[in-house]
C-alpha cells in the first residue's frame, strides 16, 4: 500500500507543472503493479533518492484538487523532512518557510501536520546550507525574513510546536550545534551505501560536497535584524495558560539579551521590561521564573538603554513586583542561588531608585529598604525583621553594602530624607563609624562581620555620611556626630595592631595602615565644615579640633613615607577645614597662632616643580594659599607672625612662578595683606629672577593677561584703538544685539572679577604709581594705562548703557545725551592722552638710546687713544734706556722745561727749594721715576762725573727695566727703578 501510495505521488509531482496542476489517472497499472512486485525495495530506493522540487511540493499542498490527500501530502512533507535532514540550502529557504507557513494553517484543522511543522523546525536548528560563498549576501534578505517568519509561528496554539521554535532559536547561538553540522556534513557528503542506483547517488554525493554551512555570525547577524527578540515579547501574551512555554520563551530571551545591544533594543521596544515584571511573581513548580526575568532585567540593563529600562520598571505595578519578589527571597530564601538573586533584586531596584519618577516611596518599599539598612546595628520590633537573622556570610555582606548604596541613592530626593529620620539613618551610620574592639584571647564574642568586612563596611559607612549627613544637620548633632568623627581621627592616629586590608573600592591605599579611615574621615568633616553652619563649626572649635588638625598635618608632614594621593589629599582636606573654621572669625584666627603660621609657611615653600606631578600638589598649594587668606588675613597678630616668616615673599614667589589658574588666588591673598601697613615695605623689597621687582612681576602680568584676552596692542604695547582702550575680544563678541535682563551683569561688569587686571590695579594703588624701583620703559608705558584703569572701565560701563538704551529703543533726555556723549569723548580724550604720554616715553627712550650709544662710541675710542699713547710712552721709554743720546737729550729737554717753569723775578720772601738733595737725586724721566745713589763731589770732582761714574760701575738690577707690582695698575705705567 505504502509503495503504491509513494508511486501515485511521484506520479502526480511528475506530471504538475506551473499554476495550473492536472491529476492524470494512469491506465498502463499492470506494469506498475508489475513492477513493484518484481523488486519494491529498488522502487522505494529510487522514490527516496530521486531529488524533490519544493515549489512542486508547495503547489500540491496548496492545490485544492489535493485537499482531501491529507496522507500523500504529509508522505510529500515526510520526503521533504527526510531530503533536508542536513539542513536546509539558502536558495531553498523561501520555499520552505512556505512549506512551514501552509503547514501551520492545516494544522488548525489538522493536527497531524503539527508533527511534521515539529520536524522541520527542528532542522532549523541546524545551519543553513550555502552552495557559493556570495550565497550569504544574495539570500540575507531570505534568511531576515525566514527568522521573522518563525516568531510569527509562536501563534500556532501548540506547546509542543512552540517548544520546539525556542529550541531552534536557542541552538543559532550554540557553537555545539555548528560543530554538530559541520561533523554533519561529512556524513553527508559521503555516498549513500544504501542507495542501489549507482547514477542516482553519485549525482547526489556531488551536489552535497558542494555544500557548507553558514557561519555562526551571519546567522546571529540576520537574527538581530529579523526582529525576532520583539515578536517572542509580544508572543507572551499568547502564554498565560502555558508556564512550561513561558519559561522556554524566557530561557529564549535570556538568550537573545546576552550577547546582543540590538536584540535589548528590540525587547524594549516592546516594553519587554515591563512585561518580563508583570509575570516574575507568577505561580511557577520549577522556580526558574524568577531567576530567568532577573536575569533578563539585568541583560536590558548593561547591554541596553538603562534609562529606557528604569523608565519601564519605574511604575507601581512592577516596584510591588519587585517588593514581593525581594521580601520573599530575603525572608524565605535559604540557599546560596537565593541570597544571590535577592541581591540581584536589589541592584536592581536601586537602579530604579536613581529615577526620580519612580514610586519607590509611595509604594512602601522603601520604608522597608530603610528598616533592612539600619538592621542588625538597631533593634526593632517591627515584624519584618523581629525574626530576620543573617548569617553574616559574603552574600549577606554584599546586600549590606548594597542597601548602604541605596541610601545615597536615594538622598537625592528630599522626600527619602523624612524616611530617613524616622529610620534613625544617621544613628545607624555613625554605629558602623566606631572602631570595633577585638574580644579578649580565649573568648569569643557574639557572631559578627569579619574584620575585613568590618572595614570595609565602616569604610562605606563615612562615604554614606559624606552624602548623608550634610542633608540631616539636625540628627547629626543630635547624634553627636563631630565627637564621634573626632574620637576617630583620634584612633587613626594611634599606633597599634591594627592592620588594615585595602582590599575595597574605599580602602584603596590603606593596606597595612588606617590611611583609608583618616581620609574618609577628614572627606566627612570637610562636608560638614563646608556648609557654614555656625553651630557645627563653633561644636567643632569647642572640642578643640583646630589644634588636634594642626598636630595631625604636621606629624604626616614629617612622616618618613613617601607622599602619595591619599596623603596629600588628607592635607588639603585638614586645610580646607581650617580654612572653614576660621573664616570671618577674628577670634578662631587669633587661636590658629603661629602654630598655623608655621604650617602655612611650610607649604608655601614646596618646590614649583611638583605642581605637575600628578599627585595632587597643586591642589595642596592651593587648599594653603586659601588657608592663608582665611586663617591669617584679617588678625594682625597672625599677619606680624606671618611677615616675619618672610610669607609675603614666599606669597610673591609662588605668584611669579606658578600656573596661570593659580595667579588669581594668590594675587588675590595679597592684595588683602595690603590692608596691613607693615606689608608695602615687604612688598618693595621683594627681588626676583634677574633682579625683578614687584611692580615690574605686576605689569609683566598685566601684559600677559591683556595678550591672553586679546586686548587691541601695537608693537610697542601702545593702545592701539583709542575708542576700546582695554576692551577685550569677549566683550566685542558678546556686543549683540539682544538687551540683557536686569539680574544679569554685563561683559564689562564680569571682566573685573573674572581676569586679574583689577586686582593689579588695586595693589597698585597700594603702592602707588610713581617712584617704583626697577621698571623700564615698557614698564612704563603698561603702567601709563594701569593709572587710568578705573576710568577706561568706567567709560566702558557708560558705552554699554548708551548700547542698552538703544536696543531697546529708548532715546534719554537732551541732557543726558548728552551726559552720555560728553563721557565717551572725555574717555576717548583720556585715552589720546595715554597714547600722547607713551609715544613720549618712546622718544624719551629713544633719545637715550642715541645719547648711550655715543657715549659707549666715546668711551670705546678713549679707550683706543689712551693704548695708543701708552704704546708710544712704552716705546720712548726703551728708546731712552738703551741710547743714552736720547736719554741726555731728554735730561736737557726737562731741565729746560724745569727752567722755563721758574719765575723770572724772585721776591724776597720767596723761598727755593733745590732739585738736588744731598745723597740723592730724583730724576723723572716721562713718567718713570729713577732713584740714583749720588757719589760725594770731592770724591768726583763734579755732579756730572758722579753720574757717569755711578751708571758705569752699578749695573741696573735683572739687567733691563723691572715692573714692580703695585696696588692698583696706574694707566702711565710708573716703574720703579734702583740703580745702585
């Protein structure tokens, strides 16, 4: 029967041709039947191996001729399952998700089709078969479409045909399965040991040796862009009586979110989040609901858009799902995969919590959350936790430090806060703060965190503070919170055993120290100290916290470890607190005493090297400069302290050789200084590199700041524009043409506290702008205009009032016009003026560089007559020592100049003083003076003989003229000579 039913139908998908399908009854049966009876195996064989058209396939099941040939259509399916066990080709794939289409239709009305629909879903599994490498691009519109058309089965009312779509969707993302195919086609390229035909199955061994699979990632490409991962969302509307199915649709999607941002994308889009919410909480035996839809949530979380997720789960039907799913695994859950999707939960709901609209108040879940943060630290009788105990292990102290994360979360609504006061919050926090004790040797104590997660906890318990406690002033102090802080600070100081791990986020730098706890301890009292509040900071200076900081910084200061960030930060913090406390309180300044004024002066000295170390040096010099401003200036006491430690001149060091960004600060922190009188002489005698002073540091910082806002200069810095003496490039951008509102201040207004021009000019008019030391003519000419300073701004104040005025559409009175007018011309006057007064001091420098240059001209030829002269005094000189012709007419030559001196006519009162003294002779030769012992006259007979009788018997010493050394050289170079 069966070999007679196979025969008819290959008889009519031989004979169906086009559209039009025609049943042709053979009469020749005889030699049918003849021939089955004579080998019906080889007949099967040839049925089986003969290759199937699938569009014949599709015509016959959609032929209404066959309708009623429900078993030779499913014999036809049966072939087609059979031929495409391997998988199926690309080019084939539109037919058969024909195929799958009218399959799915029949089985409304017959239900055994659905096994055969069940048989080639189950061949989806497998990859898709590719004759050509460029088959992958020419069918991905096909392969799109096929994934879509498989979603859209999931409305087939049949579990196990919706069972087997998830299986065949899960398996694309199995690398399993594609080694499974691969190994496949092998068996499958090998010829059919079975098929006796011998034409028949090489014909179809080479077809299949031609056949590879599709690639992993082309599969899971056309998947995304198929849509799928939407239509199995909207599909769970199909599931509310099938949970086995629903689970498998989850265990789908868990699936598509894992490895894919456009599969998130396409869940969300179908409100996948919310919908995943509704149903966690839903009767299920397996209790694999629950972990499958957190695990989704979490999937949508990290690889999609998390505030489109939050904005799903942010309604009060999912925050009661999630309350109910949470309270049920805290107080229920036993095992370790509990405690683990309870803390899932959790994160979760925090992540909800940073929406804003979310009801997470009004839904009571967070009263709950608040009564779970402040447990086990205070007791409560409330019966959520009456009977609640933890057994302290790791995922209990993960859902700790997650319910103290949801705190600061949740402080950024101000509605949490009340919640938080009646939850005793700050009570509970400050009870993590304390240092625990370790119990005696040989006792244990009551079962607790360990050490280590005892540090970390009292670590995220002051991070929480920082956050908190600014926003609850009054259960801080009420809680006695800067005591608790101190008495810490206290213990971080202290040496002992105690070891710290730094093994947390917050712990990082303290292994082996109390680093960690010291600086988020000073982070927390910086907090507070910085919001103002007079009863903090005056508890603060009642406990005495000014001194115990002052002994802390300076004892790290001369600590032998290496400075690390953690370490300067702690500086900075100690300082900024300082700063806070003192500031406009003459009385806390007077007590900050030379101590402080040591400390601040320490600091002041760092090297500006480290301003770019990256550690944080540059934030400590600031944090002193500002401790400067608020702890010493404006106490006179302090201010004598800090002058006579030389603080100004490190306070102009610092000004001349720091950052940009710094120079306002500390310029700033001078002029106030400038209030005490004792500062200007400290000032004037500030000297710098290459004998700079401070007026000229001043205007070379007004140059520099004019060039950095573009203000109009020529080549000599000469105001260039005498309409725009100091405009700046952002006031002429800013000159729109929209009026501004009244509570908005104008460029010109802005300019004076946003650059430091203006507090250059109020030093200066400490100073004064005359009789500065050490300016040169450019100095000069910059200081020309820093004098008229206040009246450019006051002109520019003016013009942007005029500018105001007519945009909008206002005309003044007749005599403020012109008021109006008479101010601009007088400032432009002013400026001509300055202008007038710098090209005068040009030509003033000028003038003197000529008079300089001639006079260097006249002294270098000076220079050149006197070495000639000396050269020509050098050469007579030894023309007289080695002729003695020159040497006598020389002698005769001065006598002759000595007698020509003498007067003619003697008075009678005159008294003569004779050249020749007894013993010796002093003879002046051109300069050089002789000394020659003279022979007695009775012994020579003559003056003359005594001469020649000296020269020839006396040698002159060293044979020749000696230069003696002299103190200092004289230009006629004086020898002295002895001739004995």
């Amino acid at each position: 029967m069966l070999a007679s039913e196979a025969a008819m139908t290959k008889s009519y998908l031989t004979t169906s041709t086009g559209s039009k399908a025609k049943v042709h009854r053979r009469k020749h049966a005889i030699p049918v039947i003849k021939h089955i009876a004579k080998d019906n195996d080889q007949e099967k064989q040839e049925v089986l191996t003969k290759p199937i058209e699938l569009s014949r396939v599709i015509h016959f099941l959609e032929d209404p001729l066959a309708a009623t040939l429900k078993e030779r259509q499913i014999f036809a399916l049966k072939k087609v399952v059979q031929r495409c066990q391997k998988g199926f080709l690309l080019k084939e794939l539109a037919d058969v998700f024909k195929i799958l289409y009218i399959c799915a239709e029949k089985s409304k009305d017959h239900p055994e089709y659905t096994s055969v629909l069940c048989d080639l879903l189950k061949i989806c599994r497998l990859p898709f078969l590719k004759e050509k490498t460029s088959d992958e691009v020419t069918y991905a519109q096909t392969v799109r479409e096929s994934f879509s058309q498989m979603g859209f089965l999931m409305r087939v009312p049949n579990t196990e045909v919706r069972n087997q779509i998830c299986h065949s969707i899960i398996s694309v993302y199995s690398s399993v399965t594609s080694k499974h195919s691969v190994d496949g086609m092998d068996s499958l390229s090998k010829p059919a040991a079975a098929s006796k035909p011998a034409v028949a199955s090489h014909r179809f061994s080479k077809q299949s040796m031609r056949l590879h699979p599709t690639s992993l990632g082309y599969r899971v490409q056309l998947l995304e862009q198929s849509g799928l991962a939407e239509t199995l969302v909207l599909s769970m509307a199909l599931l509310e009586n099938q949970p086995a199915v629903k689970l498998q649709v989850l265990q789908t999607l868990q699936m598509l979110s894992s490895s894919s941002d456009v599969n998130c994308s396409l869940i969300l889009k179908a409100q996948g989040a919310q919908q995943i919410c509704f149903h966690m909480n839903e009767p299920d035996p397996s209790g694999q609901v629950l972990f499958r839809s957190s695990e989704i949530l979490w999937n949508l979380l990290e690889r999609g858009c998390k505030e489109e997720v939050t904005a799903q789960l942010s309604n009060m039907d999912c925050i009661m799902a999630l309350k109910e799913a949470f309270l049920h695994q805290l107080l229920n859950g036993f095992r370790h995969y509990d405690f683990q999707l309870r803390n899932d939960l959790l994160v979760i709901t925090t992540l909800i919590a940073e929406n804003p609209k979310s009801p997470l108040i009004e839904s009571l879940f967070a009263k709950q959350l608040i009564l779970f943060v402040t447990f086990p630290e205070l007791k409560s009788h409330n019966p959520l936790v009456r009977n609640l105990k933890l057994s302290y292990n790791n995922e209990d102290f993960e859902m700790k430090r997650l319910l103290l994360n949801l705190v600061v979360v949740m402080s950024k609504d101000l509605s949490a806060l009340q919640l938080f006061k009646e939850g005793h919050v700050v009570l509970a926090l400050l009870h993590l703060v304390k240092p625990t004790a370790a119990p005696p040797e040989g006792q244990s104590g009551p079962r607790n965190w360990t050490p280590v997660q005892q540090e970390e906890l009292q670590l995220q318990a002051l991070a929480t503070l920082a956050t908190v406690a600014p926003l609850m002033l009054d259960d801080y102090m009420i809680c006695q919170g800067n005591t608790c802080l101190l008495l810490l600070l206290e213990w971080c100081t202290e040496r002992d055993a105690y070891f710290g791990q730094g093994h947390s986020f917050h712990g990082t730098g303290g292994r082996g120290s109390k680093k960690a706890q010291m600086r988020y301890c000073v982070r927390l009292l910086r907090s507070m100290a910085s919001l103002g509040n007079e009863a903090i900071n005056q508890d603060l200076f009642d406990q005495g916290a000014i001194s115990q900081l002052l002994v802390i910084i300076m004892q790290m200061e001369g600590s032998p470890e290496e400075e690390d960030v953690i370490t300067l930060e702690i500086k900075a913090d100690i300082q900024l607190i300082l700063s806070a406390l003192c500031e406009n309180n003459p009385h806390r300044k007077e007590l900050f005493g030379s101590e402080g004024v040591e400390m601040t002066v320490h600091f002041l000295k760092m090297s500006t090297e480290k301003f770019y170390s990256g550690l944080g040096h540059n934030k400590l010099i600031l944090s002193t400069v500002d401790c400067v401003w608020s702890c010493i200036v404006g106490c006179y006491t302090t201010e004598d302290v800090f002058l006579e430690k030389e603080g100004i001149f490190l306070l102009l060091d610092l000004l001349h050789s720091s950052p940009r960004n710094m120079q306002n600060v500390v310029l700033g922190t001078l002029l106030e200084l400038c209030d005490n009188p004792k500062t200007m002489s400290h000032i004037l005698a500030w000297r710098g590199q290459k004998s700079l002073t401070t007026p000229g540091l001043l205007l070379q910082l007004w140059r520099q700041e004019e060039a950095e806002l573009g203000v109009s200069r020529d080549l000599y810095g000469r105001i260039s524009d005498p309409k725009k003496p100091i405009l700046c490039y952002y006031q002429e951008e800013d000159d729109s043409q929209v009026s501004l509102p009244a509570n908005r201040p104008s460029a010109a207004v802005m300019d004076v506290s946003e650059n430091l021009r203006s507090k250059i000019y109020s030093v200066f008019c400490k100073l004064g702008f005359e009789a500065l030391p050490g300016l040169s003519t450019e100095d000069y000419i910059t200081l020309s205009i820093v004098t008229r300073y206040l009246d450019f701004k006051v002109g520019e104040v003016w013009d942007e009032i005029s500018k105001e005025l007519s945009l909008e559409g206002v005309r003044p009175v007749t005599p403020d016009e012109e008021a109006l007018d008479t101010i601009a011309k007088m400032t432009e006057d002013t400026a001509r003026r300055v202008i007038t007064q710098q090209s005068s001091m040009l030509e003033q420098r000028d003038k003197e560089d000529v008079s300089e240059e001639k006079r260097m001209y006249t002294e270098i030829s000076s220079n050149w007559k006197q070495q000639e002269l000396t050269a020509q005094s050098w050469e007579h000189f030894v023309a007289k020592t080695s002729n003695y012709k020159i040497l006598k007419e020389t002698k005769e030559h001065q006598e002759r100049s000595i007698d020509s001196s003498r007067p003619k006519s003697k008075h009678k009162e005159t008294i003569f003083h004779p050249t020749q003294i007894h013993g010796l002779q002093i003879t002046n030769f051109c300069g050089r003076v002789m000394t020659v012992e003279s022979t007695p006259a009775h012994l020579t007979g003559g003056p003359l003989a005594n001469t020649e009788l000296a020269l020839e018997r006396v040698p002159i010493q060293g044979g020749a003229l000696r230069k003696l050394p002299t103190a200092t050289e004289d230009p006629e170079y004086f020898n002295t000579v002895s001739v004995k």
